[in-house]
C-alpha cells in the first residue's frame, strides 16, 4: 500500500453549538473518478495524519469513501473525455465519467467539536493506493483525489 | 430437499443462496455453469457477458439512481445464462458484512485454487478476450485483497442485511438517498478485493463481482420489503435499461418474483 499526496491545510468552519442539526456530511462537489481505485480518509484537526495513523476517534479519524475509479482510458483517443458542452439535440445519457459528489457523514465529529466550542476544524485527507495494476497510467496515481469544491452541510 | 429445478416446475421462482450456504452439489453446479459460459466464445459466452459492463461495451451505469435496476437486470441476463447452462443454477450471494468474511476475508468457494475433483477452479479468476487489446492490458483477473479488519470492509453496522438498512440514517425511505448510501458501500468494497476488481472495465470479469452484486441486489430488495411506498419519481421508472437480451424499463425491475428468484431461505406452505 501507498499513499498519494495528502491533501492538507483545508479549513472548515463550524456551526454555533446552537444550530440544531441530525445529520452533518462533508459533501466533494465533481469528483472525478477516471483514475485508480483510491480509499480515501478524512481526518479533523490532524495535519499530520498519513496511512499509518489509526482510525479511531482519538486520532481525529472520521470517515472514508473509496473512488470506483475507472483505472485510465481503455479506448482510443479522447474516448475518455467528458464533453464540456453538449449539443442542444444530444439526447444521450451522460458520460460515464462525468464528474460525481461524495457524501462523508461527520455528524458525530462536529457534535464533538461544536460541544467543546470550536468555531473551524481542518480537514486532512489521506488518499491510500493499494497495489494498483501497471496497465493504469502512473500519472493518473499521483494526485488521486481531485474535486471541484468541498463543503459541510448540515440537515435539520 | 427440494431443488430450483422443482420450485421453477411448480411455478415458483429459484433461491438464491448465500455462498456459505450452498451445498457441496449446488457450489459443483454452481461452478460448472460457469465454467461452461467460460469455454464459450460466442455473445451467449462469459467474456461476451463481463464485457458487457466493462471493457469493450462499457454499459454499466453508476453514479445514478438507476445503477441498482441497471444491474439488476444485468445479474438477470447472467442468471439466464447460467441456466441456460445448467438447470435450476442461481447467483449465490456474498454476504461481506458476515463474520467469516470479517475472520477469513474472501470465502473459500472464490479462493480455493482447485475444485474438490482437481479441476481448476472457475471462481478463482477469469481470462480476459479481446479483439484488440492493448499489450498493457490484463488478460486475466486476480485479486489483491486488504485484511478482513481493513475498515473499508463493510460491517454489520453500515448495513443492517436483516432489514435492508443502512447505519446512514435520515435518506433510508428515499429511494435516491439509500441508492447513494449503498452505493458508498458497494464502492468499497470492490476497492477492498482490489485487483480487477477495483475498476468497473474490468471489474465483471472477476467471477466474485456476480456474488458481490448480488449481496447488493438482495439488500435493495429487503430495503423493497421494508419500505414498500417508497415514491419513486415516474420518468426514473419508466428509464429503459440498456442490457443487451433484454428490454426492461427501471418499472419492470422492481418486481423480483416477476424475474423469477428470491432471497428467502425457503418457504413453508401454511394448509
């Protein structure tokens, strides 16, 4: 197993303990998923976390979600290429690599947090490789984990 | 015991079982149905069917509302197939949030090496046939998975298989909400056999994605009998399904009988 580079330094603010909430999730808006298979592990108030840190509540752990990716482009060129644009009369369902959103459920984390008085956390995210099949191109290894936009949102 | 052969002759529908529960006789079927789509070359041959999902065709659907009918109509053309083959054979399912898996990892019907007459077992690995492959390209599928404790595996928390829930509440009685959730954990646990296992163009090809998928399929089904008035929104349902034999619409996927199996362990006529 190997990890990726880890995304760090990504701040998030709270909300007051006030603001009642039953479900807290960090939602990754357009993910894209045309690389390796990635497990993915989030971490608050833990810049130093990597693979080897525990997943436990103490070590700041609090959850994953694996990409399903696509491995590279087994196809000729541009076959993996999700348009930018559509035609007005392009009909088709969209692009099987189009760019999806991620929810992680948090809401146990921020209830701590929130309840010890913390106005932001900082979010750490440890991406992990697991024997990953030479035909999937190394490029697409190094930074696995990429995403438009990260956010927290809370439900009533 | 009464076998799928008899259940299907009296008008009922076939069992799928769970893998840890087949019967020496069953898993032999089991194996033998696919080890014969395996020797075909043909659009009716096991290549032809992983092929379907994966590299060349590329039809699977994920990432929608639709994946869970989309492949239930998937593992039906499959299960026709099989049948096809050798009468009465199910799907088994692959319950990975059991304690075997959570001691032993992957079940030793997809592991073991030989079959008990010293045949190569057809569940261990599949080749990969194609018309023009890249030379970096597999050309059969392996395995590479993490320790049972790995937390990617899926536990008996996350999803609850007696009641089709799952540990994420909130969504469970929205049928978009619960697709998403189990989704998640479907994702996870193809990452956790690893290998070709690990990327939907190759991933149908591994003989355990057919058993992964259909522990999937049977907890959307108890989340079905859980939650029979889940509202459904009209255009999703009336989503035709792009399998090749077949001509289903997401609506023609709901009904499990209609498809002709079932989950239960068996079923006790009351006189």
């Amino acid at each position: 197993m190997n990890a990726a580079t880890r995304l760090t330094g990504l701040r998030l603010s709270l909300p007051p303990d006030t603001t009642p909430f039953s479900r807290a999730d960090l939602v990754f808006f357009g993910l894209e998923h045309g690389g390796p298979s990635v497990e993915v592990r989030i971490f608050f108030n833990a810049p130093d976390a990597d693979e080897s840190t525990p997943t436990t509540d103490e070590a700041g752990f609090v959850g994953l979600f694996s990409i399903f990716g696509h491995g590279g482009c087994f196809g000729d060129e541009g076959h993996c290429d999700v348009p930018e644009t559509r035609r007005p009369n392009d009909l088709r369902p969209q692009h099987p690599l189009t760019p999806i959103t991620k929810h992680v459920t948090v809401t146990d984390a921020v209830r701590r947090l929130t309840a010890a008085g913390a106005q932001d956390v900082t979010v750490t995210i440890v991406p992990l490789l697991h024997d990953v099949p030479a035909y999937v191109p190394e490029e697409l290894c190094a930074e696995p984990v990429k995403y438009q936009r990260l956010s927290m949102v809370l439900y009533q | 015991m009464q076998t799928n052969v008899d259940r299907m002759a009296a008008g009922g529908v076939a069992l799928r079982k769970s893998i840890y529960q087949l019967t020496p006789d069953e898993l032999a079927a089991y194996r033998e149905a696919i080890a014969k789509l395996m020797a075909r070359n043909d659009n009716k041959g096991y290549n032809f069917l992983a092929g379907v999902h994966g590299v060349p065709q590329q039809l699977c659907v994920h990432h929608q509302w639709h994946w869970l009918a989309w492949h239930r109509a998937y593992l039906y053309l499959f299960e026709q197939r099989l049948q096809d083959q050798v009468a009465g054979v199910t799907i088994p399912w692959w319950d990975w949030t059991s304690a075997a898996t959570h001691t032993n990892g992957i079940p030793q019907a997809f592991a073991d090496a030989t079959t008990p007459d010293g045949s190569p077992n057809p569940l261990l690995k599949a080749p990969i046939h194609l018309l023009n492959p890249q030379p970096s390209w597999p050309t059969e599928t392996h395995r590479s998975p993490r320790r049972p404790t790995s937390p990617l595996l899926p536990t008996s928390h996350d999803v609850d298989v007696k009641q089709g829930t799952l540990a994420i509440p909130f969504f469970d009685r929205d049928p978009t909400g619960f697709s998403e959730s189990l989704a998640g954990y479907h994702d996870n646990l193809h990452n956790w056999v690893g290998g070709e296992m690990s990327m939907p163009p190759w991933s149908a090809y591994d003989p355990i994605f057919w058993s992964h998928h259909c522990m999937v399929d049977r907890i959307w089904y108890l989340w079905q009998i859980q939650f029979p008035n889940a509202v459904f929104d009209p255009a999703l349902l009336s989503r035709p399904l792009v399998v090749p034999d077949t001509d289903f619409t997401v609506a023609d996927t709901l009904d499990i009988t209609r498809l002709g199996y079932g989950y239960a362990l068996t079923e006790l006529p009351i006189t």
